[in-house]
C-alpha cells in the first residue's frame, strides 16, 4: 500500500524516455530514475485496471438492482393507489350505511302509520269491509326486525327448556 502511494507520487515523463540497445544488450539512455517511474507507472496502471474491474463490478450489481427498485417503486405506487381507493370506498360504504339507515327507518315509519290505518280501518268500517283490511296487511311486508322479537315474546328458554 505505501509502495502505491508512493508510486502515485511520481509521474514519469514519458516523451523524455528514448531508450536504445547496445550491441550487448544493455539499455542505453535510460536513467535508473526512469526505470523507477517507469516501474511506478506500471503499479499504477496496474491498480487502476483492478479498480475498473471493481468498479465494473459493482456497476453489474447495482444495474441488477435497478429493475427490482423499479419494481418496488411500481408496487409501492400500486399500493397508494389501492390504499387511496380502499380509503375512498370505506367513505362511500360510511355514506350508504348511513342512507341505508335513514331509509329503514323512514320504511320503519311508514309501515308504522299504514299498520296505525289499518288498526284504525279495521276498528271504524262496517264489517263488510273488514275482509279488505286483512287483505291489505297480507299483501304488506312483515319488518324483518319485529320477527325476532315476536319469537322471543311467544316462548322464554331457560337452558334450552320452554318456559
């Protein structure tokens, strides 16, 4: 490590670098100081191809991440959009409960005033037209809501035995 950076220190002149052969085979015109620049250049060359390789490396990996961050992106939007709707659905079941309420209880009171006219019917016309005032509360609907109280008042259990 501290050869490296030694080596980063120098930076050798490459232009000045004219070698030539000798007729033995020694090198000629090259100085030991260029020797070593050349040498500190080789190193450094050296390290900076194994950091591209690192580098390149690491660039697989994080193109490789790119497409399931993509997809994450895409699913958490999906989400919000559902969360977003799922919200505005339960605004809208809030309302129809409340319209759905509101409308029992007014077919609750009609009901109510049409059983009072015909109480009332059946008590003050003549008895000819008593026979009319029953077909008309056969043809009205039973309130869901009065069966089972109807059920309960005509028998009491007491631990599965009538009362």
């Amino acid at each position: 490590m501290k050869l490296l950076k030694a080596v980063e220190k120098v930076k050798p002149d490459l232009d000045a670098i004219q070698p030539e052969k000798t007729l033995t085979g020694a090198v000629k015109g090259v100085t030991v100081e260029q020797v070593k620049e050349l040498k500190a250049a080789v190193i450094r060359g050296a390290a900076a191809e194994q950091k591209v390789r690192e580098l390149k490396v690491e660039n697989q990996q994080l193109q490789q991440k790119i497409p399931s961050t993509k997809e994450k992106l895409k699913e958490a939007q999906e989400r919000q959009r559902l969360e977003n709707e799922n919200r505005q659905l339960k605004v809208q079941v809030e309302y129809l409960e409340e319209d759905l309420s509101r409308a029992r209880g007014f077919s609750a009171r009609l009901q109510e005033g049409i059983g009072a006219v015909l109480d009332f019917l059946d008590r003050h016309l003549p008895e000819q037209f008593r026979p009319l005032v029953e077909k008309a509360r056969e043809l009205l609907p039973v309130p869901e809501v009065q069966q089972p109280e109807r059920e309960q008042e005509r028998s009491h259990t007491w631990g599965g035995m009538e009362l």
